[in-house]
C-alpha cells in the first residue's frame, strides 16, 4: 500500500466545534458573496480567463528561464521544503505526504524575506502584480494526483506559468471546469480556482510551476467586499494557522540554508584552519 492509498485522518484541529461551524455557515456565506463578485467583475466571469486582461503577468514570461533556475535552486533543499498540509491543515484531503511541496514567496500578501533571497528575481517580478495574495513555487510529485477540488473567493484568482515540466506535458495537466490544460515551460495562465479543478501527474518526473494568487479586477463595490472578506478571514484560523506554519517552515529552510554553507566551508577548507 502506498500513501496514495491511505485516507489521513482529520487534523485534529477541525474537530473543534467552533472551527467547525464557521466553516459550515462560512461556504454559505461565500456562496452569497460570489453572486455579488461575479456581477462586479472587471473581467469575464469564466474558469479560464485570457490573458491579455492582465499585462502584468508578462514580465514573467519574458524572464521564465530566470525563475526556472531559481526553482532549480530551491530545489536543492528540497527535504527542508514543506507539503502542501503541513502548511494549511485543512488541505489534508488533497496533499498525502511530501507528495505535494510548496515553497512559500509570498504568503497573505507579505513576502518571506528567507524565502525570497532564494528567488530574487521571481519575488521581484511578483511585487509589480497589483494586490498579489500567495505566491509560491508549486512542486508536484511523480505519479500524483490532486483530487477535484474548488477555491473559496471569487474575489481572487490565480495564475500558473511552466518552469519544470516533465518531457511527456500532456500527461501532465489541469482540468479546470471542462477544460484540460497541460503544463509547458514558459507559457501562463490565469482562472478561477472556485470552479472545480483537479491536476494530474502521471508522468515519472517532477513537476515545478509558479503559483500565484491576486485580486479578482472588480468595480468598486466588488473590490470593498473582497476587502472586508479577507479582513474576516484573517481573524479565522483559516488564517492564523498557515501563517504560523509559515514562520516555521521558514524557520527550517534557514537552518538548512546555514547547514549546507558550512557544509561547503568545510569542504573548501580540507586542513581544518
């Protein structure tokens, strides 16, 4: 059996009554929200939405050779980089084990500093998106797959662009809605993660795209309800919880960074002076 197999149990945190009556009465509220969102949209209202609403994703492909090998440089700390649910609890039913991986740039709009000296370049290019929320390197195992899922806000969305792909692309890919998009290394994309979406990786190679989140363009009175609902949020667990667990993955992949230096002093310096 491999943990592919293995259903995880709940984290012990979504036991708590509290926790889980906000997240009951929490979907309703965002369902009501998300009829308000889609009228006040400034862009289509669409799983996929085209790129030329959006001319400052562009910088990033331009320099997507540049991000690919800052990735590859993150890459070399991989065992200190953390999964998906190690970070947020409540992503226990779509990341088992370090089958999904998600080395942090930006979280909650902030960005890692640590994190960031790793990826210079890409958290410089990520600082010109207007309202960027999350922003991370997204690393998916071989043979993976993410089941269907759906975002929370309508009020965000998200964007991909290929570092890492594996040879065979097509077998590596994400369904959004009933459209099916394969992974290429340089080429971005933007869609509402609140329609249903699920990823596969069935190839035998990992696979590294930037992920980032940032707000949905909208009229006035959109913008003003995104912002209060991420204010709320932000007074939830949903929230303090993966902030917390950021600041210690952090923590780790410093204490990884300062290891392998001295590693590397050592090795530099055979007579031990």
């Amino acid at each position: 059996m491999t943990d592919t197999d293995i259903t995880p149990e709940k984290p012990a945190t979504l036991k708590k009554p509290v926790r889980a009556f906000v997240k009951k009465n929490g979907k309703k509220l965002v369902r009501k929200i998300a009829k308000i969102q889609s009228s006040q949209s400034a862009v289509p209202d669409t799983p996929k939405i085209p790129n030329e609403y959006f001319p400052y994703i562009q910088p990033l492909v331009d320099e997507w050779e540049t991000l690919q090998a800052e990735a590859r440089d993150v890459l070399k700390f991989r065992e200190a980089i953390p999964g998906f649910q190690d970070i947020s609890p409540d992503q226990y039913r779509l990341a088992k084990g370090q089958n999904w991986k998600t080395f942090i740039i930006y979280g909650f709009g902030q960005k890692l500093e640590t994190n960031a000296k790793l990826t210079p370049r890409t958290a410089e290019l990520l600082a010109g998106i207007p309202n960027l929320q999350t922003a991370m390197l997204s690393i998916l195992a071989p043979g993976y797959h993410i089941p269907a899922h759906k975002g929370v806000t309508k009020g965000i969305l998200r964007s991909h662009i290929g570092l890492i792909i594996p040879k065979d692309y097509e077998k590596c890919r994400i369904r959004v809605d009933d459209t099916i998009t394969p992974w290429r290394e340089g080429e971005i994309f933007v869609f509402d993660d609140t329609y249903e979406h699920e990823v596969w990786n069935e190839t035998d190679e990992e696979r590294v795209i930037l992920l980032f989140d940032f707000d949905r363009p909208m009229k006035f009175w959109g913008r003003f309800l995104n912002k209060t609902f991420l204010n709320i949020m932000k007074m939830t667990a949903f929230y303090k919880d993966p902030k917390k667990n950021l600041a210690t993955a952090e923590d780790r992949l410093e204490a990884a960074i300062r290891a392998n230096n001295e590693a590397l002093e050592a090795m530099s310096d055979p007579a031990g002076s």
